[in-house]
C-alpha cells in the first residue's frame, strides 16, 4: 500500500477525513509553490493534487486556467514540476498527486515521465483527458510502478460506466461535484449526499468530492458523508491575491487549516 492508501487508513481510524488541496505548479513560481505546499502539510492538510501547467486545461475554469497561463509564462515545465517534487521529498512525505492532461506526458514520453515520476516521490496521477478506455498507454507503466490512477465520476455518470471506472480505479475516487468546469458555481449538497451513497454500494475505496468547494461550512456538510474534500480554485485564487505579500505563506495555511478543523 501507497502513501495515499496509508493515509485514508489513519485518517478512518481516527473518525477523521481527508482535506486534498490542489494547487498550479509555478503559480507564482516552483520555488513558492515548494513552501506553499510544505506550510499546507504543517498546516493539517493531507494529501496534495500538483497541477501540471497546460495551455488548454479545458476541465479548468477562468481561475485555474488564468494560473496555467502564469505558470507557462514563468518557464514552469513537467520536468521542472518532478524536480520540485523529489526537493519536497527531502523533507516530507504528504502524498502528492499530479493532477493534469495526458498531451505534457505524451511529448514527455510516458515511460520515462512514470520512471522520474516514481523517482521523484510522486503517489498518483489524474489524467483529466484519459478516460479508462484510453489510459492503457499510461496505465501499462503507472500501474506497474505502483502509482495510483486516481479517477473522476460526475453526477452524470450512470451505473454500468460507474462499474467500468471501478474496475480498474485505484488510490481514490474523485466525485465532481458539479456539472461544468472547477470554480465556477456551488456544489447542491443533497444531491451530492445521494449520489456518494449509490457509489458507497459498489465500492469500499474512499470518496473525496471536489469542484466547487471553498469554505468550512461547505467542507463539514460534505464531510459528513465522503471521506474527503478537495479545495482547489479557492487556493488558486488566494495565491494569486496575495502573490506579492510576504504573508502569502500563512495566509494559505490558515485559510486550510480552518477547513481541516471542521473535518476532524
């Protein structure tokens, strides 16, 4: 078992879930996002989702989109993004998911992204654009090297393409709570609530939902019911405002740990 596994495991042993907190890779640069992520695990947080900076992120929304763009124009590359990773792992052990789009890996060559991946200390990959029909490319090394394939299920996915995801899903699932792209509008929680409960009788791997998501209140309700929530443009969006402040550290850390509070 993974780091990602070990740590669902701790986490449902104390009652408690998971907060996953996503960020762009060399928004404003990788040096930043170094000891942003490193004050976010001192902060509480538990896993970590790495986006990969892509020029059309089109799961994206106008936040995340925006931060791909910065990251680009600041040089920000996957090999750049894998190098930052074995740094962090010089002093921490937090899971860490790279979250992005199957065309960087390709030109990266995927054999040789999973070897430095696996290398580096990297846990999974989300591949947004490779559905379970498509990921046999990647997944003939990832799976191999033992990095989980973390993949997502939508309000519209229905029960038989439900089975085919579970088949081969490992790591997590990630529920999108929304219809449409990240940051963009609320997540309706009884819906939410009744759907985790239709997965719940297919499957025993955790649940974390994300899209949407941005305050405590939010993050306790869902909570109650998955086992963890995933904060991201709301993290996006504060990096970028406070970019230039010497507080941009503890800023984002209080901001998670007031979410992690409620969800323990």
């Amino acid at each position: 078992m993974g780091r990602i596994g070990e740590k669902f495991e701790d986490l449902r042993a104390r009652n408690e879930k998971a907060l996953i907190v996503y960020l762009t890779a060399g928004d404003p640069s990788l040096d930043i996002t170094k000891e942003i992520i490193l004050g976010l695990e001192r902060a509480g947080v538990d896993i970590i989702e790495i986006g990969v900076p892509f020029s059309d992120p089109t799961a994206d929304g106008p936040i995340i989109q925006a931060a791909s763009q910065r990251a680009l124009k600041t040089g920000t590359t996957l090999e750049g993004v894998l190098k930052m990773v074995a740094n962090i792992r010089k002093t921490s052990q937090i899971p860490i998911v790279l979250f992005g789009y199957f065309n960087p890996i390709f030109i990266y060559g995927v054999e040789m992204f999973v070897r430095n991946a696996q290398k580096a200390g990297v846990d999974g990959v989300l591949v947004v654009d490779l559905p379970p029909e498509e990921a046999g490319e990647l997944r003939i090394y990832s799976d191999a090297a033992g990095l989980d394939f973390i993949s997502l299920v939508a309000p519209t996915t229905g029960r038989d393409r439900l089975k085919t995801i579970l088949k081969s899903a490992t790591g997590f699932l990630y529920y999108i709570s929304i219809t449409g792209v990240t940051g963009t509008t609320a997540p309706k929680i009884d819906g939410i609530a009744n759907d985790i409960a239709k997965i719940r009788k297919m499957t025993k791997m955790p649940i974390a939902v994300g899209f949407g998501i941005s305050n405590a209140a939010q993050a306790k309700e869902i909570g109650a019911f998955a086992d963890g929530i995933v904060i991201g443009s709301a993290v996006v969006k504060l990096i970028d405002e406070n970019q230039n402040s010497s507080d941009l550290i503890k800023i984002v850390s209080d901001y998670t740990r007031e979410i992690k509070e409620v969800l323990r």
